[in-house]
C-alpha cells in the first residue's frame, strides 16, 4: 500500500514563490505516474501537473505552464511542484496522486494554498 503525504502549502504573494512536496512511502519504485492535482472551492479537481516513467518531458495543463514545475526525486522517494509567479486563481487544496505499475491509484491528503497579498 503507497502512503502520500503532502507539505509546503501556505500563503503567498502574487508573484512569489512556494514549493509543495509529496512525500511517497514505502518507495517509488511501483509508482509510474506522479501526479498534482488541485480542487478550488466550487470546482472540479483538475490536473496540474504530471510526470511519468521513461518520459523525458512533464505534462503542464495550459494555466500554468512556464510557472509551475513538477519533478520528481526517486532516491528521496519524493515529487515537488515547485509554483513560481502564483496568481489568485491558483488558490486551491492541492493533492498529489500517484499511479502504480498496476494501475492502482493513490491520493495524497491534500495541502491549501493561497495565494493573495
């Protein structure tokens, strides 16, 4: 069974800088796809980012590319979505989701951002 834990979140300005961490245990060594997701108040879970396996470039979803940045660290048994240039609308719970060889699917117990000076 893949534990997720989330940290990082918080407050930030507008155009400042948070990274968010996802913490996987056991190892990542079952896991193909990390993912990020967020949820803001009255809205639908979206994916924010992804990175996969063997897949030398992470997906961005359109509203945050050039922004954010999703890696991945396997000997730390971590993945980092690192926001640069927050705006309001990035304000969200975001959760980290992972996908393992047999597709099963783990989610994190999400972490709130906000983003507001």
């Amino acid at each position: 069974h893949v534990r997720l834990v989330e940290s990082g979140g918080g407050v930030v300005q507008p155009g400042g800088s948070l990274r968010l961490s996802c913490a996987v245990s056991p190892s990542t060594s079952s896991i193909v796809t990390m993912n990020w997701y967020r949820q803001a108040p009255g809205q639908e879970r979206e994916l924010v980012a992804s990175v996969t396996t063997g897949v030398n470039i992470p997906y961005n979803d359109h509203s945050v590319k050039g922004r954010f940045t999703i890696s991945r660290d396997n000997v730390k048994g971590t993945v980092y979505l690192q926001m640069n240039s927050p705006k309001p609308e990035d304000t969200a719970v975001y959760y980290c989701n992972t996908q393992s060889y047999d597709n099963l699917y783990y989610w994190g117990q999400g972490t709130q951002v906000t983003v507001s000076s």
